[in-house]
C-alpha cells in the first residue's frame, strides 16, 4: 500500500512519532499562551462576573441571608435583625395576609420562636416573588407557600405569642 503523500513522514519509531506531533502544535500552544497572558485582566473579570452570578443564584431572584442564629445575636445585632422582620411583618405580612397576619402577637419581637418562623417565612417569600419571571414551577411553590406553609406559621405564631404573658395591645397595622 502507497503512503499518502499528504501526510507528513513519521519517524519509525512511536517516541519519535509523539516528538514530532508536539513540535506541529508548538507555535499553536505559543500563541494560546500570549493570548492567554494579553487577556489576563479581561479572564479575571470574567470569573468575577461568574462569581457574582452564582452568588445572585445564578441571576434568578434573591438569594436568602444567612440564618441569624437568634439564640447567639445581642445589642444592635439582634435589633437590627429584629428590625428587617418588623419591616418585613409591616410590609408584607400584615397586609397580604390579613386574618392569618392578625394573630400575630404584639410581643412577637420577644419569642425565639416567632424570629425563627418570621425571618423562615419572609426570606422564602423573597426567593418565591423577587424574581423576574415566574415560570410554572415557580407559581406551584407560590401556591404551596400560601396553602400550606403561611397558615401553619400563622397558627404557630398566634399560639406563641397569645397567652405568653406579654399581652400587650397590638398597633393596629
């Protein structure tokens, strides 16, 4: 069988063989290389754009805080925690819940339970409704955060915080 004269002439031996394809691509892996090191500042802002997006959740909506651990936080740190839920009960909860919302206890800043229900209940309501878009998956976890998981936490927050001790009369919303 005749050699085909396209291909280049081999050595016979296969260390040889692998010596002569490295030296093909040497000028290609050259300039990959100067490419590379020109573009240095402009790689590193990629990666930082990419980090940026998975920090936002990949661009899809808000991405939760971390959980304030109720039982260590102190001074201007729990009040500060405190005040994004009261901001949030003012905002959201009493006005969008209506009934569910009205059993919620004036005291509720003092109950370790209702921190933890409300801060739970507020970061979800953010993942759910700062988004975008709503694809369908997203309205099925709307109507199981309303139907299932906001009239649970309301009856777990009226409970905690009637009876406690704290009665104190509600601000009217």
């Amino acid at each position: 069988m005749a050699a085909d004269p396209r291909q280049p002439k081999l050595p016979a031996d296969p260390l040889g063989r692998v010596v002569e394809r490295l030296r093909q691509h040497t000028s290609q892996l050259e300039l990959l290389g100067r490419t590379v090191a020109g573009n240095q500042q402009l790689l590193a802002q990629i990666g930082a754009d990419v980090k940026l997006l998975m920090q936002d959740n990949a661009g899809q909506g808000h991405l939760p805080i971390p959980t304030p651990r109720w039982h260590d936080l102190e001074g201007t740190e729990r009040a500060t925690a405190i005040d994004r839920l009261r901001d949030w009960v003012r905002r959201v909860y009493e006005p969008v819940y209506g009934y569910l919302a009205a059993g919620l206890g004036a005291c509720w800043p003092e109950h370790p339970l209702a921190l933890v229900v409300l801060d739970h209940m507020s970061e979800t309501w953010a993942v759910l409704y700062a988004r975008t878009t709503r694809p369908q998956h997203v309205l099925a976890q709307q109507l199981e955060f309303h139907l299932r998981y906001v009239p649970a936490a309301a009856e777990m927050l009226r409970t905690e915080t009637h009876g406690c001790g704290h009665a104190r009369p509600r601000s009217a919303p």
